[in-house]
C-alpha cells in the first residue's frame, strides 16, 4: 500500500475534533495527494449505524464483550469499504481514533483484556497498521470537564456518560500502548492552548506528508 495512514486518539475531550479540523485545512493547502477524513466508531454506512447502537445512552444493558464486537465489526467494514481502497489508491488517510481506542477503552477501561481484544480486531483489519498515530494525552478530569461544558448544547454519549475512573483506565491503557510500541506514536501534551496543540501536531505531520 503506497498511502499515508494517519491517526488521531486521545481520551474524552482532549480536543481531537478540533485538531482534526485544522489538520485537514493545513494538509490540503501543503499537498495536492487527496485526503480521505474519516472517523471511527463509523466511516462507512454500516458501520455509522452500529455507531448510533453503540453511543445511544438508552443501551445501558450493553455487554461489554457485544460492544468490542460491535465496534471491531464496524471497523472491518470501515477498512473494506474506505481505508484500504484509499491507501491502495495512494491516498492520505486520517481518521479520528482506530484500533487502539478499542485496547484503551474496551481492553483496559472496561476491563475485558490487551490480548483479548487485539485479538478480535487483528480478525478485523488482517495487519493493517497506522503509519503514524497522534495522541492528545489530557487529565481524565480535564477532559471530562471539557466535555461537560460543551455537552450544554449537545447530550453525552454512553460512553462520556463513564465516571472519572474509567476515563483514567483509559488514559491508562493509552500510555501502556505507547510504551509498547513507542515508534508509531507521538503524544501531544493536550492541556495546552488548542493554538499550541494544533502548531505541535502539525510540525509532526508535516514530516510525513
Ligand atoms: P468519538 O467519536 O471520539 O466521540 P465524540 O465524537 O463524541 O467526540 O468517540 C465516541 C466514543 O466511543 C468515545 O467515548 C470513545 C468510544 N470508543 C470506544 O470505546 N472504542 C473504540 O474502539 C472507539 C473507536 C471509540
């Protein structure tokens, strides 16, 4: 595959969206290669509905194994259906959070296993690997505050719905992921200005592109 694969994770409101936006704009204006943005969990039809089961706050008798499945069955569909092609086409691709969101949240926060849950999405994505990854490491605190203010005009997702605890076994889980596999990522201190935050990615991405 002759593609860029680039993708973005953090925990809850470490400002991903933000970063996301303003990566796209800078990217198109450095290069003329087309950019496929996309998102996880969704990305593709099928899988942007599983997201709707997945996030709905009325689901609360989800098992945790059913919503690693869910999300590792999206994200099959999501590689078939636009990564792949874009990567195999040459194409940039950068997709706001992947595999390791599901290691984070579902192997450590909800407590299910690494191993388990790599397992079930190397079934998902046969090898295919970010060539880089961008983590926006914030607080759990800090970032659940962050989500609260904004959630005055929006509702909270089942998953934002989590208590402080979670969100800290999901910060977790990212740093033991990076410990393991250092090369593939950077972290971004996310507490800063989003100014800040956004110069610190982009000198990052630029090397690659
Ligand atoms: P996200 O789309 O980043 O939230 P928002 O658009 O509201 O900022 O992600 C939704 C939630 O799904 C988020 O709490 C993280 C969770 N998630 C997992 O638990 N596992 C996964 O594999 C993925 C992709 C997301």
């Amino acid at each position: 595959m002759s593609g860029l694969f680039i993708t973005i994770e953090g925990p809850d409101g470490a400002g991903k969206s933000s970063v996301v936006k303003r990566l796209v704009k800078a990217i198109q204006e450095a290069t003329t290669k087309p950019l496929i943005v996309t998102r996880e969990p969704g990305g593709s039809e099928i899988a942007e509905r599983i997201r709707d089961i997945l996030l709905d706050p009325i689901h609360t008798v989800m098992d945790d194994r059913t919503e690693a499945l869910l999300l590792a069955a999206g994200r099959r569909q999501h590689v078939v259906e636009k990564i792949n092609p874009a990567l195999e086409r040459g194409d940039i691709v950068l997709c706001d959070r992947f595999v390791d969101s599901s290691i984070a949240y579902q192997g450590q926060a909800r407590g299910i296993g690494i191993e388990e849950v790599k397992a079930i999405n190397e079934f998902a994505i046969e090898g295919l690997r970010p060539d880089l990854t961008i983590y926006l490491d914030v607080d759990a605190q800090v970032g659940l505050n962050r989500i609260k203010d904004k959630s005055s005009n929006r509702t909270q997702d089942r998953l934002e719905l989590e208590e402080v605890a979670f969100h800290e076994e999901v910060r977790r889980g990212y740093l033991a992921l990076i410990k393991a596999e250092p090369s593939r990522f950077v972290t971004v201190d996310a507490s800063q200005s989003e100014e800040k935050v956004f110069n610190e990615v982009w000198e990052i991405v630029k090397e690659k592109l």
